[in-house]
C-alpha cells in the first residue's frame, strides 16, 4: 500500500503511541553513541538491484566488526508476547532486510516495553533463508506496483491492529467476519522459522 501511495488512517491513541515511540529511540540513540566509540544512527539503506531504501536506527562498530542495531518500543501486552513467543516478524523481517541488503553479517533487534522499561534484545546474524523469503515478496511488491494493482489481501488477526483496514474491508462487521474465518495470516512462501538467535533480557534505568 505505500508504494502505490496508499496513506495509513492513523487514529489519535496511535499518533501518540508514535510520538511516545520517537522520544523512546532518541534516548536509545544517544545511549549507543555514550557506550559505542564507533556508532553511526539513522543510516541510510538505498539498494536499487533489491529495489528497496529505509534507514537503519545505528549502526555499531564491534570488536568483530559492524552490526546493524534494530529498535523498537512495544506496549506490555505486546512485550509479554515476544517474550514467550520470540520476535515479531515485521520486526525481525526489518533487521533481517537491512542485514541482507546492507551485506552485514550481524545485528541485533533491541525491544523495550512502554513504560516498564523492560528490554529484550535479540541478537542474530544474516539468516539466508530470510533474505531469499524477503527477495521473494519484495519482488512480488514491485510486480503489482508496475501494473499498480494492490494483491490479494492476506487476513489474520493483524487486520484488527492495521491502520489501513479500511482500505481493505468496507465495515468493521466484515473485517471481524473476515478475521474470525483467517485468524493466522498465512502469507505465500511461508515465513521461515525464527532461529539462531540469543536473547538476553534487561531493566533499562
Ligand atoms: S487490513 Fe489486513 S489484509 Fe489489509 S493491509 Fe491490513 S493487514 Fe493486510
């Protein structure tokens, strides 16, 4: 939807879950430039052979050389899930595409909970299943956008949080209708599983 020009229908509580989120990771940036000599942040990923850009939150120098620093701030509710179930794709699709794109072997995914200050960080290497998955539906995205056609919609549970349901249903009715017959979204390929990462977990002061 964004690459067709699609805007998102942001509703108030969610500007100001975005807004809390912008100071949370400005706090974090000026946290790894204090404990990294060598850190660079809001670095910017242009690749025209993937066809993607963005911007990575930092970028660190280690004794083994760079890694790509993922943040992102999460409600409780969301934070007690990752914590039992590992990360969520759309956040470890991000780190995994910067690593893939970025040809940098390492990274790390940081997830604080609002407002506990609670931390899970996810460290991970470039996975090759991931980066084939990715290619995959990043090709699929520009073969729509050249004949600008949206693809099918893939229902789950997700469509309850979207801030563009709108676009794809034409009443709440029918979304619930919609989400109750495909609770999990089952995207094509398949999600590669979540694996070979550490994670540790922190109260951030
Ligand atoms: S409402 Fe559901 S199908 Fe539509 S864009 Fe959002 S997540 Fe995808």
């Amino acid at each position: 939807m964004d690459v067709l020009g699609f805007g998102r229908l942001i509703d108030p509580e969610s500007q100001a879950a975005m807004r809390a989120g912008a100071d949370w990771h400005k706090t974090f940036q000026q946290e790894l430039m204090r404990d990294y000599a060598m850190c660079s942040v809001e670095v910017t990923l242009r690749d025209t052979d993937w066809g993607v850009s963005g911007r990575m939150d930092a970028v660190v120098e280690t004794p083994t050389g760079p890694a790509v620093i993922e943040y992102k701030t999460v409600s409780g509710d969301r934070f007690q899930l990752i914590q039992q179930g590992g990360p969520l794709v759309s956040h470890w699709s991000q780190l995994q595409l910067y690593l893939a794109v970025g040809s940098i072997p390492k990274g790390a995914l940081v997830v604080d909970a609002r407002p506990s200050h609670q931390r899970l960080i996810f460290h991970a290497e470039a996975d090759p299943m991931w980066a084939q998955w990715l290619r995959v539906r990043i090709e699929r995205v520009k073969a729509y956008q050249a004949v600008r056609k949206l693809p099918e919609r893939e229902v789950s549970q997700g469509c309850l949080s979207c801030d563009r349901w709108q676009r794809c249903f034409s009443s709440e009715d029918e979304r619930d209708r919609q989400v109750h017959q495909h609770p999990v979204w089952a995207p094509e390929p398949s999600v590669p599983d979540l694996v070979g990462y550490t994670v540790s977990h922190q109260v951030v002061s």
